[in-house]
C-alpha cells in the first residue's frame, strides 16, 4: 500500500528557524491532534493523540523537503532529525546540511514563502475508526478517526502542500464527463477498508457505469471505433471492477 501524505496548515505548522548562524535547525509540528482535516473525498480526518508513539521509536524517518528523496534534511539514525510526540502533536527537528540549496531553504522559510508542513505515513492494522454522519450537512460523510500509525516515511516542509493543480486538473476532467469526482474517491475509499455500502454509493457506481460505458466503442450504439483497443480495453476493466465490487458487497450483505 502506497504511503499517505498529510499536510499541515501554516497557522499550526509553527515552521521556524532555530539557532545561531552554524547550528541552525528547522522545527515545525509534521502533524497536528485533534483537528478536522478537510474533506479528503468522502471523509474527514481526525489524529488522536498516541498515533504516532511507536512509529516514531522503531521507524528510520527522513526530514525531506517537498518530499523528495534528493533533498535530505536530516535522518532520525544520523541524530540530525529528532520527532516528539507531545500534547499538541509530532514535533520535529532537523539539522539540515551545509549545502547551497539547504541555505535557500532556510533563507525561504525566514522570509515566511516556505510556511507549511507534511508527513507521510502508514496506518496499523485497526488503527482506524470510521464513522459515518447520520445527519446535518454531513450526512454521508465518514469521520475517520487514526488512534495508530504503523511507519512514518518523512516529514518536513513543502512549498505546495497538497498539489492543488493535479487535483484541479483532475476534478475538471471528471465534472467534463459528469462523474462526480469526490463521491467516487469516497466510495473507493470506504470499499477498501471493507466498510458497507450506502444505496447512494451504489446509485453513483450504476451512473458512473453508464457514463463510463459509453466511451468504450459500439457499446449500444452504432458509432464509428474512435479509440484504440487499449484505451477500449482499460474502459472495460474498470467497468468489471466496478461491478464486481458491487456484486462482492451484495453477497456480503445477503450473509
């Protein structure tokens, strides 16, 4: 399973720098307790405090900027990254190289154009509780709430939180072909982690279906094939998944 990445927004990050001119570090908080995320898709996200006690003993964690492997802040093993988990969330310190992109780094996050944090992570098993709002504007959506967390991969700062533009990008072409973009990230969301499906859910699986099936050439029409046999071929595999998940939840619901 891929890693998730979080962020945190800048007004809890408290991303700073630290220290004289040759022992500078950057601190910040990588997570955040207790606070709502934004909907992430059909769900919202909450931290408990104790989430990350574990992890963060056993777990060889990186401090990297945006992200990328090729630009190392510290390291946990090298005791130039140091995590702590306290009352507000998981704090961090790293010592970052002596290196001209470590010193734009720092001079950026002085100036305040560098001012947020993320991390990415793995939950443990049952580390998650989801619940579901019965009623209000939120009716639908999933509250879940992350008591464990298996590994943390990295933390450190990003200059574009949550790539807003891929999202965008990806919301729009969805909206274009009228599928609804955070109800189908929802759903595939709940379907993974087994928890049952709602009459919308499989409301939006038969729409999505149909619009779905009628990009896949000669399906009930009589058109000329415009696509090539692996876009054709793709279409049909994703209709199958859809449709096998839903048969799976109906047996599971009939037992």
């Amino acid at each position: 399973m891929d890693l998730e990445k979080r962020f945190i927004p800048f007004e809890a990050s408290e991303i700073r720098v630290e220290g004289k001119e040759n022992e500078r570090k950057i601190t910040g908080y990588a997570a955040v307790f207790n606070r709502r995320s934004e909907n992430l898709g059909g769900f919202v996200e909450i931290i408990r405090p104790g989430a990350f006690k574990e992890a963060i003993k056993s777990t060889d964690v990186r401090a990297l900027f945006n992200h990328d492997s090729n630009y190392v802040i510290g390291r946990t093993t090298s005791n130039t990254l140091k995590l702590e988990e306290n009352q507000k969330g998981l704090r961090y310190e790293a010592i970052p190289p002596d290196t001209q992109w470590a010193r734009d780094l720092l001079k950026s996050i002085e100036r305040g154009d560098i001012s947020q944090c993320s991390f990415s992570f793995r939950v443990a098993k049952d580390g998650d509780k989801w619940t579901e709002v019965k009623t209000g504007e939120e009716a639908g959506v999933y509250i879940r709430e992350i008591n464990k967390i298996l590994y943390v991969g990295d933390v450190g700062p990003v200059t574009f939180p949550a790539y807003p533009q891929t999202s965008v990008q990806a919301r729009a072409l969805f909206a274009e072909a009228g599928l609804d973009f955070d109800g189908i990230a929802g759903l595939i969301v709940r379907a993974q982690r087994g928890l049952l499906l709602t009459d919308s859910d499989r409301d939006l699986i038969n729409a999505s279906i149909q619009i779905l099936q009628s990009y896949i050439p000669g399906a009930d029409r009589g058109g000329p094939d415009t696509h090539t046999d692996g876009d054709s071929r793709r279409l049909e595999l994703l209709l199958l998944e859809l449709e096998l998940a839903e048969r799976k939840q109906l047996r599971s619901e009939r037992k």
